[in-house]
C-alpha cells in the first residue's frame, strides 16, 4: 500500500460519535486525502442492527472510504467484513480494524485495545479478515496496553505476518486514555520493525506537528483527530506545511460560523430535523470566538437546524457589530485541550 498512501497522506481518523458524513465531507473538502468511519460493530451489522448500518452510509458525491471494524471474533469480523465488502464495492479504500480504543465498554468485551493482549487472537482476526475481502486489511492500535508496556513494535510485526498491509500507532498506552501527550518515538520504532506502511497519529494540530511527525518518524501517512473538530481547516494547513508550501490563514469569524452553518444542514439532510449530535461539532466551531461562552449555553437548547442558524446568527450579528467579523478567530482552538 505505499503507492497508496503516497497519493493519500494525510487521514481524518476514525472517531466515534464524530466522523460521521457530514463532518467526513467537510475534512476531505479542507484537503483530507481520506476519511475513516466511526468504528463499526461488527456484532451489529451481524444482527443487521440499523444504527449500525447506519454507519456506513456515505456523503453525496464521497467517493472512497475507510470503514474501521470492532470486534473480537474471527468468524464473525470476516464475515462482516465481507459483507461490506460486497456492499461498497469500489468506494471501500481499505477495513481497518480497531485495536487500540481504551473505552471501558469496549475493553471489557475484549474489544478494542484489550485485543493487545492478545497478540495471537489479534492475529487470527486479521488473517480471517484477510481471507474473506479482496481489499486490503488495516489495523489500528496504540503504543500497548499498559502504561510502561511498549508493546507496539512486537505487535506491529505479529500484525504484519498475520496479513495486515499497513498498520497506524497512537502514541498513548491504553491506560493513559487521551492523557498526557503522544509518543511520538514509538512510530519510529514501528516504522523501523516493518515493511509495511506505517500511518502515525495522535496530537498533530497543525501543519508544524505534521512536519514534525513525519520527520520524526518518517511515518507514510498522518492521522489528524481532534485536531479537526470543529476545525476541518487543519487539513489545509497540514496539507499546505508538508509540501513545503505557505500555509492559508486562519478562518475568520465569519468563516467559522458558514463553515459551522453547513455543518449543521449537512446533517439535517441526512438525520433529518433532530440535530442534537450537531451540539458538540457547534461547541468546537466556537472555541476563540468573541462571545462564545454565552453561544455555548444556548447551545445546549438546540435541537433544529433553524435553532442553530439563530445562535450563529447572533454570534455573527455581534462580531459584525465590533468589527471583528473578518478577522481570523482566536488561535487558541488549534491548541484546545483534548477532550
Ligand atoms: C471522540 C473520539 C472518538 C474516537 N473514536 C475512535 C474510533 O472509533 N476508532 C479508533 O480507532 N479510534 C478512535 N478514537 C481515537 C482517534 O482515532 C485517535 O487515535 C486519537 O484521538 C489520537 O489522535 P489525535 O490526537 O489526532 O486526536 C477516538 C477519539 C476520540 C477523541
């Protein structure tokens, strides 16, 4: 896959709750060569669940994919797998499946991160997945599972032989969850310990930490997060600083609030009038706008697109008023803690 990820370096990760469409199709307008689905069940697309399936339904006009797969058992992950295989056809890019999310819910099942330790049922899965699907089988996962434990570059290689054809590395423990900050030097190693491509991710914020990491570590493709909630502009600036080439400046106000305007009906056109997973997305658009602690409290009331369009009305009528509305938001959002 490394001709692959030379046409496609820079990837929206998979983020539960997150990256569904609507934000998928603003990151890969910004400048993401690809995007990831939130992380799919592979138990409940066995059971036909509809929020599952739900999932995996695509953008107008989004033309390649990165599905992500959770689960723990063989059968079943490569019998999904296949189905989504038959389902997508050429808008599947590649399955990739999930062993690195930390959430308690998901570890205590075995899935998740909690397959780390167990290198060997971590391999079958991916050899089972390889098996059923034509398309190539990636596999996501952390710097271990336990806090000092760096399993990462053992594990990368276990994946590697089991069939995997590219690998991505967070640079936390499991047990760190989104604390602390991402090794970095572990990409490295991984890097070093395969012959596949290797996708590095956590804490790239602009196009500076891009550069970094991929100096650092000479990764093949970066994974941006959090970076791009409420800031699909990232891939611009990313995509700008690693060619070497100026970076665009920041969005205005204004800009913000359009970007976060279509955000909002994006989602409406496909989950309809009820838009209350639009209340976080709004939340980060916010962050570095002048009156954004007052916007957030109303906020928290909307339910419409309409609702929406008030609150960004009344934030843009307020910087107009100040002059402020064409001035670059405060940077502090590049820098937001992380949730
Ligand atoms: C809200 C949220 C949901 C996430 N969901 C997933 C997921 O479904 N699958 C996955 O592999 N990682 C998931 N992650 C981890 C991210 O893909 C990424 O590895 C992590 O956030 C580090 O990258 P960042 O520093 O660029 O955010 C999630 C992270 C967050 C914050």
């Amino acid at each position: 896959m490394h001709d692959f990820f030379a046409e496609h370096p820079l990837l929206l990760a998979p983020m539960a709750g997150v990256t569904d469409e609507a934000f998928r199709a603003l990151c890969r307008e910004q400048g993401a060569s690809l995007a990831y689905t939130e992380m799919v069940s592979a138990k409940g697309l066995s059971f036909a669940n509809e929020k599952t399936r739900h999932l995996l339904r695509l953008a107008p006009g989004e033309d390649l994919v990165a599905v992500q797969l959770f689960g723990h058992e063989p059968a079943v992950m490569a019998e999904q797998a296949a189905w989504i295989e038959h389902t997508m056809g050429d808008t599947l890019a590649y399955l990739d499946i999930n062993m690195g999310c930390p959430a308690r819910k998901i570890v205590t099942k075995g899935d998740g991160s909690a397959l780390m330790c167990d290198p060997a049922l971590a391999a079958s899965i991916v050899s089972a997945v390889r098996d059923a699907v034509n398309h190539p089988v990636t596999v996501k996962f952390r710097r271990g599972f336990k806090i000092g434990e760096e399993t990462a570059p053992e594990f990368a290689r276990r994946m590697e032989a089991a069939g995997a054809c590219a690998v991505t590395v967070h640079g936390r423990f499991s047990e760190q969850l989104y604390r602390g900050s991402a090794d970095w030097d572990v990409i490295a190693k991984v890097k070093r310990s395969v012959a596949i491509p290797v996708v590095g991710n956590g804490d790239v914020r602009c196009g500076a930490d891009a550069v970094a990491l991929r100096e650092k570590t000479g990764c093949d493709a970066i994974m941006i997060g959090r970076g791009a909630e409420g800031n699909p502009w990232v891939f611009a600036q990313v995509k700008a600083a690693l060619a070497g080439e100026e970076e665009p400046a920041l969005p205005s106000v204004a800009e913000r609030l359009a970007m976060a305007r279509r955000h909002a009906h994006l989602l409406a056109e496909r989950e309809g009038r009820n838009i209350v997973r639009m209340r976080k997305h709004a939340m980060w658009y916010m962050t570095g706008l002048p009156r954004a602690a007052t916007a957030r409290g109303k906020i928290n009331a909307c339910v419409t697109p309409e609702d929406f369009d008030k609150v960004f009305d009344d934030l843009l009528a307020f910087a107009a008023a100040h002059d402020s509305a064409h001035n670059p938001a405060s940077s502090a959002f590049v820098n937001k803690e992380a949730n």
